[in-house]
C-alpha cells in the first residue's frame, strides 16, 4: 500500500509540477519578479498534492490531513516572500551587469576616438612642419625666394599649428570635465560684433561676405567670455571656410525671454553657404576629426576637424546647445544658452 500511495503522490506531483512550470515560464516572459514569486509556491503546492494524495491513499483521518495541510500551508507567504526577494536580487544583478556593459562599450567608444583623433591631429600637424622645416632649410642655404614671403608663411603654419593644438587642449578638457567656466553676466552681442570684426580678414581674403544683426536691447547671459567667445569663433570661421567666394555668412543674434519652458535663452545662428550637407550626414559635423571627406590632409584654410565639436562642447557646459539645419545656400548653425537677464538699455 505504501509504494502504491508513493507512486499516487509522485505522479500527481509532477503534473501539478509540470502545470506550475509551464505557467511560471510563460510568466516569466512579462514579469520576472512574479515568475519568481510564483516558482517557489508551485513548489509548495507541489508538496501540498503530493502530501493529499498519499494521505487519501493511506486512508489517514481528516483530522490529521488538516493538520499536515496547515502546517503545509504556512510556508506559503514565507517562499512568496524569499522568491520576490531573489527575484529583486536578480534584478538588481542584471541592471548593474548591463549598466557595466554600456559603460564598457561607452569606454571603448572613447578610446577609439581619442586613438582615432590622435593619428588625424599628429597627420595634420606634420603637414605644416614639413613646411617649416623645407622652408627653414632654404632659408638656412639662401635659396629663399626674392619675394621674402618664407618668414609670413612660416608664420602662418606656425598659426595654423597652433589653432590645432588649442583645439585639441580644448577637447580634452570638454571630454575630461575638466572645464572651469568662470561665469559672469555677459553681453552676448559684444562677443558676436568681436567674432564678427575678427573674421572680416579671413571674409575679405577669401572674398566672402559678411552680414550681422542683433536686437536693439542687450542680450545678456550668465556665461565665460573666453570660452563662449571660442565657441562663436568656431562657428563663425567654420562657416566662412566652407563659403565660396562671392559667398554670404550671416550672423544673427536673437533672444527669446519666455522660451519653451518657460527659461529664457539666447539664439546666435551663423548661416553659412557650404551647399548644404546630406541629411545623414548632419549629426557627424560635430565629430572631433570628422570633415566630410576621407582625405585626412585638410586642405589650405581647413583645420584639423575640432572647432565644431569644441564649439558644441562648450555650449553644452553652459546649459546650451549648438545644432545644425540644411537651409538655404547652406547650413544654418545655431549656438542657445540661458539668459541671465534681459536689459533695457540700448548698444551704443
């Protein structure tokens, strides 16, 4: 009677068993906090029916079959609770797991960009070295030519790989966070007549025209005048780089008090006129090193790919942005940061 009443209960117990699994599986799919809460009192009830079966078998009292299945009973809650616990566990576990995993992936991400920027800025830089150093020997033997124009070009390398390096230092402290903004109340249009008036020499040299307005009330902002100031001159130099000559750049200044969300910014658009630029394309202008061609050597007058990405870098670090459209002859740039106030008196 005893093998019998064993083989009774085993058997029901795997078919309770096996409906268990099957509806702690397809739970699984949609929660796994409620599979886990449920495989333990599957377990249970698994016992429960094993339990009843052999005690029906057995021809045990009614008595004593309450007494086992209260006692049964009572561990219930208790594995409910330790599987929602495991299940939190577990949860916890694979959360911190793919988190780790991104930040790896984000890590290898960039590195390979700052190996990548590397090999372009040390590409870049031997460009004009090679120059200073060709020109340097002529000098040297006194085979420079009747112009005297070596010295002026010499100096303009010597410029131009600076620019570089500038740019470089400034990605590195963006990318670091090892920026130190010294804010102060600025008046955004003061900087953008600077950019403007430092940009006419290379407007005038490349026969591009240049065109500004700004409100007649100040727009001012709570920011870094030196860094602000790099990042509208980054704009303003990247759109007169890529405009024919004949050209227009225009640079406007706008300030809208209310915003979106109720925080005022200012708007500084520099619209250019490269052509425009595939729409795919838009989002890799600000790539540290990317210049929409696979030639690595920039050509006269191209810097080393950063003033876009320095320039968006440094607007973020305000609290802004820098975003860019196709529109017109070219592509729209437009820098925002928050207002720190807005003034009544008027430019001289």
């Amino acid at each position: 009677m005893i093998a019998e009443a064993a083989l009774l209960a085993a058997l029901a117990a795997v078919a309770v068993g096996a409906v268990g699994a099957l509806a702690v599986r397809a739970l699984a799919v949609r929660s796994l906090v409620t599979a886990a809460v449920v495989a333990p009192v599957v377990v249970i009830l698994t016992v429960v029916v094993g339990v009843v079966v052999t005690a029906r078998a057995m021809f045990i009292n009614d008595h004593d079959q309450a007494v086992v299945l209260i006692v049964t009973a009572t561990s219930l809650p208790i594995a409910a609770a330790f599987g929602w616990l495991i299940a939190r566990r577990v949860q916890q576990l694979m959360r911190a797991s793919a988190q780790e995993a991104a930040q790896r992936d984000r890590d290898r991400q960039v590195e390979q960009s700052r190996r990548e920027l590397v090999a372009w800025v040390s590409h870049d830089l031997r460009t004009p070295l090679a120059g200073i150093r060709a020109m340097a020997e002529a000098l040297e033997d006194g085979h420079a030519p009747e112009d005297g124009s070596y010295p002026a070009r010499i100096r303009s390398e010597a410029d131009r790989m600076s620019d570089m390096v500038g740019g470089l230092l400034a990605l590195s402290r963006l990318q670091s966070g090892t920026l130190r903004l010294d804010l102060a109340p600025v008046d955004v249009g003061d900087l953008v007549s600077d950019a403007v008036a430092s940009a006419r020499v290379l407007a005038d040299g490349r026969g591009v025209h240049v065109t500004g307005s700004a409100p007649p009330l100040a727009v001012t902002a709570s920011a870094d005048a030196g860094e602000l100031s790099r990042a509208l001159s980054n704009l303003v130099t990247n759109a007169l780089t890529h405009t024919a000559p004949g050209g227009t750049v225009d640079i406007s200044l706008d300030a809208d008090p209310d915003g979106t969300d109720g925080a005022g910014f200012a708007r500084v658009a520099v619209a250019d006129g490269c052509g425009g630029i595939p729409e795919d394309e838009l989002e890799r202008l600000f790539e540290p090193g990317w210049r929409g061609t696979s030639a690595r050597t920039p050509a006269a007058g191209v810097g080393a790919g950063l003033g876009l990405a320095v320039a968006r870098g440094i607007a973020r670090a305000h609290g802004g942005e820098v975003t860019v459209a196709n529109t017109g002859p070219g592509c729209r740039f437009e820098l925002t940061l928050p207002l720190h106030e807005q003034r009544t008196e008027e430019h001289p």
